[in-house]
C-alpha cells in the first residue's frame, strides 16, 4: 500500500522557497498544502493556480494546516524561532541559510532538536552542486589522497536587494562577521568527513563600497576566515557581498594525489570545474572534470537530472529539496541535521568576536557537546 504524500508548508512564499515547487513534482512523494506570509499580496501573486491553503499568521498555520513538514524562507533572524516553533509540535524542519545569527540562539535550536521527535535540515544547496558532490564521490574512492587544504569563495553583490530586504543591512552589513559562511563551508566539511573547524581568525578589509546615503556599507567589503580544523587542515573562506564584480561561488581543493577548483557560477562556459590527477593529468594544466565523472555522478543527480532540475542555482535547489524529502519520507537521517549546520554556521559566528579582538584566533564551540 502507498504512503500518502508528505504534507508540506512554506512561510516566507514571497521569497525563494518558491523554487522548491518542482521538487515536490519531481520527488512524487510530497505536495504544497499551505502557505504563509505577512504580504498577503506578494503571497496571492506567488501562488496563482496553486490549490493551498493561505495563511499570514505563522503559528496558525502550523496549529491548523496537519504539516508533516515545513520550509523556513524567511529573513535570517526569524529562522531560529520559526524552526522551534515548527519543532515543538513535531513538524519536520528544512531551513532556508543561515542557522541563525548568533550563536545563543544556535543552542536554542540544538535543545529544540534534541527534544522533539521531528527532524531540522539546513538547506545548504551548495552541497548539492553536482560538481561538489562528484568531487565528494571522488574523495570517498581515495582519489584525491590525504586532504589538507581547502578554499571557498562566495562573492555576490546583494546591493540591489537591500530596498526590498532592509533585513540585510542590519543582519549582514551592519555586522562584522562572515555571515554566509555556509555557502563555502558547507560542501568543504562535507568533503573533509568526520572532521569540523575547530578554531578561526578574521580580518576584514577597508570599506571600499558606499550606500545609498552616501555612508560606508559595513565597516568592510570584503572578509577573509581562516579555519583550522580537529584533523590538522587548513581552510581559507573569503566573503564579498558588496563589491561590483560578476558573481563567484568558488572552491579550491587540494590532497595528497590531486587537486579540485572551480569555476562555478561566474564563467562556466569558458572556465568548467578542473580537476588534476599526480601521474595522470598533464604536467601543467588543469583537465575539465567531466572527462573523469564516469561512476561519481551521484544516484540522485542521475535519477532527478532534467529540464526542472536545471533551475535555481544550476538544479541544486530541486536536488536539495529532493534529498529532504526522501529522508523524511523514508524515517531516514536528514542529510545535514543540526549539528553538521552548527559545524556550517558557527565558524562564521565566531569570526565576528575575532574581528573585534583585533583578528585573534579564537576556539569554535562544538554543539554535540552543548
């Protein structure tokens, strides 16, 4: 006999969690029943042909709407509280990024975890990239050798969307801190397993960029974290999200028998993802990855590869959704549960206090032992 499908809702329907619509399709195990946002408006537009119930007020619609499961789209300071409340009342959790914006508020979401009997996921869809997670096959295989270093970049001018999301300014520029940290260090720990940052130091650089007051947006431009992990590795992660420059989310992966980086996002026509093989690649070039992917391309990239899985950060947003769904769905672990989004978000939190002690290293806590 067939399960019946996962009942899903969205808060935040004005945002991105509306790109996760085909996952549900596509997954077959999962359909939108409700929604909810402040802008009634926004929230009419967005769900045009879509047979869901609507709801502005959050805590109603999870009391009232019988979910099985929730998406947090909403501004960064919000999802903590939301998650919780979606928690308390044993209703799945998959969370838009960050995990939160301080690490207090972090505690209070691994405590909700722990004491509900629904599971959290952070949707990091950088994870997801299919160039990343064939990496991550390759390292499963013992390709790449001993790991020891790696680097994440995340260069995206946000500008344009401080006027519609005035939350940014004060969560993101406001603040000192690498704040979206998880996007490079989500796929790297998911490359280095079993291993989390165990300390960090940050330095940021002088404000280059102006708003539209003609004030200095943030006390930086741009910020480099250097992260020292429990195995002895290195990681650089550099966060930009002023500058007037092309996007760039970029990786640099480095072992004991060959390296990775990419190019993704910013020029991949002309510049595909490099991989480089000891004894097997040329001397001095790079070789295009999709020359050695044969039996690392992941099941659920096979499986879910198509016209809609093309969409929203090159597919990874379907890809995502899909894996959230299937772990919910089949009583399976959550692909990234809440510690693995604390080892994500909490470097970046600390590079905050380091940045204010003058770029001092500082230790990260580790929330399996709050």
């Amino acid at each position: 006999m067939a399960k019946d499908l996962l009942k899903f809702g969205i808060v935040g329907i004005g945002g991105r969690p509306k790109a996760f619509l085909s996952a549900f399709e596509k997954s077959g195990k999962a359909r939108l029943t409700a929604v909810c946002d402040i802008n009634r408006e926004v929230m009419d537009e967005n769900t045009k042909g879509l047979d869901v119930e609507k709801y502005t007020d959050y805590e109603e619609m999870l009391d009232k709407a019988d979910l099985d499961a929730v998406i947090v789209g909403t501004p960064i300071q919000l999802h903590v509280s939301q998650s919780i409340a979606a928690l308390k009342r044993n209703i799945h959790v998959f969370s838009e990024v960050t995990a939160g914006v301080s690490i207090e508020e972090c505690k209070q979401l691994v405590e909700a975890c722990k004491k509900s009997k629904a599971q959290y996921m952070l949707g990091e869809n950088c994870n997801y990239l299919r160039s990343n997670m064939i990496v991550g096959n390759m390292i499963k295989a013992g390709k790449l050798g001993e790991l020891f270093y790696a680097e994440g970049e995340y260069n995206h001018d946000c500008r344009n969307l401080i006027p519609k999301t005035p939350w940014r300014k004060t969560y993101t520029y406001d603040v000192a801190v690498i704040r979206y940290g998880t996007h490079s260090l989500g796929p790297i720990l998911s490359w280095f397993e079993n291993d989390r940052v165990e300390s960090v130091c940050c330095v940021g650089s002088n404000a280059a960029v102006m708003h539209t007051d003609g004030k200095p947006l943030g006390d930086s431009t741009c910020y480099i974290m250097l992260c020292k992990t429990e195995q002895g590795r290195l990681i650089k992660i550099k966060n930009n999200l002023t500058s007037p420059r092309p996007y760039g989310l970029n990786y640099t992966l480095e072992g004991s028998l060959g390296a990775f980086t990419s190019y993704r996002l910013e020029d991949q026509q002309n510049n595909p993802d490099h991989i480089w093989f000891e004894g097997k690649s040329p001397k001095t070039q790079w070789e295009d990855i999709s020359l050695y992917e044969e039996g690392f391309v992941p099941e659920i990239w096979s499986t879910h590869s198509g016209e809609n899985s093309t969409k929203g950060h090159e597919g990874a947003d379907v890809i995502t959704m899909i894996a959230f769904i299937n772990a919910v769905y089949d009583g399976t672990k959550v692909p990234i549960d809440v510690h693995m989004a604390m080892d994500m978000t909490l470097p970046g939190l600390v590079s905050q206090q380091s940045i204010k002690d003058g770029s001092k290293w500082l230790s990260v806590p580790n929330s399996r032992e709050w």
